[in-house]
C-alpha cells in the first residue's frame, strides 16, 4: 500500500503495534532487562562522574600551578559535568536506537 492510500489511522496503528511487540518481547526477556537496565544506570553515572573527577583534578593542578583570581577548579568542574552528561544523552540515544532497530 502506498502513502496516498493510507488511512489516517494506520500510523497510529503501527506505532501502536510496534510498542506492543517490544512489550511481549520486553516479558519474555523479563530478568535479561533487569540487569541490563542497572548495568545501564552504572555505566551512565561513570560517564557522568569521570570527566567531572578529571575536570576537579586539572583545575585543582591548575590553581595550585598558576594560581589566579578564577577558580579553574570550579569552571572544570562545570565543564565536566557539562561534557559527562553529554557523554551519557548520547550514549542513551545509540542505545534506544538500537533497541528500536531489534
């Protein structure tokens, strides 16, 4: 069936359809899930923490380095938690992309 044939439902409907099939296949594979979904929630709170510790590590060699009237500490420290969240959105992002794919 083409795009001019399609009823104004049927987008509806195979959205509906594919939700349900990852449903099924969702209690199939109910305890491969579980432990997926808290090795996931680990692997994003690394991704979030390890730039911030290395953003906190160089601003403190920094300051203490060269010290100034700005905390490079601090302005690491932000970078960090800026750069590991963007770390695990995009990480989220391949990931949901490749459970929608299966």
């Amino acid at each position: 069936m083409n795009k001019k044939q399609r009823q104004p439902g049927d987008k509806f409907s195979e959205t509906v359809g594919a939700k349900e099939v990852r449903k099924i296949k969702a209690r199939r594979e109910k305890e491969r899930v579980v432990w997926f979904g808290l090795g996931m929630f680990g692997v994003i709170g690394w991704s979030v923490v390890i730039p911030t510790l290395l953003g906190i590590g160089l601003g403190i060699w920094i300051d203490i380095k060269w010290p100034s009237r700005y905390s490079w500490t601090l302005m690491l420290l932000i970078i960090g938690v800026i750069l590991g969240c963007l770390n695990a959105w995009l990480w989220i992002v391949s990931e949901r992309k490749m459970i929608n794919k299966k």
